[in-house]
C-alpha cells in the first residue's frame, strides 16, 4: 500500500474514466392532478337549454422529477462518472490539508436516480490532506474519479463479486504505527484496490505504474486504523466488509474523491 497523489479525471479500465452525478436524495412522488368535473349540468337548468359556459379547471399535468444527482458534485465532477457506472462511492474530505473525511455508496436506479445504497461512514485519507497531483511519499490522496475493480486482503473473502486476492504473506502485513501512535495491523485485511496509475484487472498489490513510480501507487481503500494514511482511504472494518459485499462488477462501480471544495466543481 504505498501512496501518492494526483488529480486525475477519470480512469476507467486501462484508462482515465468519468465520475459524476448528485448523491444523498430523496425519492420524489409525481404532482398528482386536479379532479375534474363530472360534466353534469349544474342543479336547476332548465332541460333543453344550453348551459353557459363555463370555465373547467384544467388539470394540472404531472411534472415528473428530475432524476437525483450525486450530492455534492458539481457539474464538472458529475461529468466523469461514467455513462454506464450504476455504483459510486462519494469519499469527501473536510479539507484540503485535513485527513478527516466522510464515505457514502451511492447506487443510480432508472427513474429515481442516484441513492444511498448505506449509511455515511466516518474515514481517513492522506495524513496531509488531498492532492490534484499526487507524488510518491507526499502522503496526500489523489483527489479525482478511478474506476474500482479488484479487491483483496489477508483474510479470506467476506462475499465480495470483485475478482478477490488472498494472501497471507507480506504484501498484505501492516506493519508499525500510524502519524497519530497507534498500530496499523490488521488494516490491510480487506482492500479494494483505487485504479489510480495501476492497471486494472491486477491484484491490488501489483507495482505496475502506468504514469511512472515517481507518481505513487498503491492507493487503496482499506480497513481504518484510525489516523491519517499514507494516501489511501480507511474505513471501519465492518463497513469496509458492507462494501466489499456491495460492489458489483457488473455495476461498473467508481470512486470519486477529495476536498469537499473540489467535488463541489
């Protein structure tokens, strides 16, 4: 798990990919329309005469809702989600330099659009903060749009449909402390794998760097050992286990991450 950061608009298998879209909604219901009249004559006409007329309240049509947007994202952010993506995770971080953050699934449903598909969940990113252009060993996150597309860990699946990566060796040992003291073991037992300058379709822990080494890699999501990281995201062990579980392939699911200030673009 080494980290790094960049900015990166889009990465999708083997390349850069789209994020957008709004998160956090709530279903809408159609306006329903105005009853009309039963077109009898009013009481008292006399018979054979023709009524006045009158003015029938016209039924107001139903005006469908818009579809949700992914809360949170501006237009441009919204634009790198791909066409065909169905699952996002929204990571939004408190700040630029803050290594305090917030994740949410987010699934997009035909005609209500983008939903919570959980709960948010409290994480944390790079110790520094967030980066547009991620280097080796800044320990800031990328900030940008990645498609999700393998997964892993030492221990053994939790039900994930991700192609999954089981090794108990070293690749997946965390060792030592995190900046704030405290032990970074076990952080490495569920992964899914960032496709920020990796190839997709690898095992997560694969050192192959498409922009180059100078560029960091190794940008995960992992189990939280509640202090900053070294540029991946850490979540809470049971909800990284809730992930794994939910991300489809078939979904073609994404990550779209960073400050709050820039998501909002």
């Amino acid at each position: 798990m080494n980290q790094s950061t960049t900015r990166t608009r889009l990465i999708r298998p083997g390349v850069a990919v789209a994020l957008a879209s709004g998160l956090l909604l709530t279903a809408c219901t159609a306006e329903k329309p105005d009853r009309s009249t039963d077109g009898r004559a009013p009481a008292g006409q006399t018979a054979g005469r023709a009524a006045p007329a009158s003015a029938t309240p016209s039924s107001p049509s139903a005006s469908p809702t818009a579809p949700a947007e992914l809360p949170g994202l501006g237009p441009l952010t919204r634009a790198t989600v791909g066409a065909d993506t169905r699952q996002v995770v929204v990571v939004t971080g408190e700040g630029e330099d803050s290594d305090h953050s917030t994740v949410r699934l987010y699934e997009r449903h035909t005609t209500r659009g983008w939903v919570p598909a959980a709960a948010a969940w409290p994480a944390r990113n790079g110790h520094k903060g967030w980066s547009e252009r991620h280097m080796l060993g800044d320990l800031r996150t990328p900030i940008g749009t990645f498609t999700l597309t393998d997964a892993g860990g030492k221990l053994p699946n939790p039900g994930t449909d991700l192609p999954y990566d089981l090794n108990r060796g070293p690749v997946y040992t965390a060792s030592g402390l995190n900046p704030e003291k405290k032990s970074k073991a076990g952080a490495l037992d569920y992964v899914v794998a960032i496709d920020y300058n990796r190839y997709p379709g690898k095992p997560p822990y694969h050192s192959g760097r498409p922009m180059g080494v100078e560029r960091g890699g190794g940008i995960w999501l992992h189990v939280s050992h509640y202090g900053g990281t070294e540029g991946c995201v850490g979540i809470p062990r049971e909800q990284m286990k809730q992930l794994l579980r939910a991300l489809k392939p078939g979904a073609k699911p994404m990550v779209v991450m960073g400050p709050r200030a820039s998501l909002a673009r």
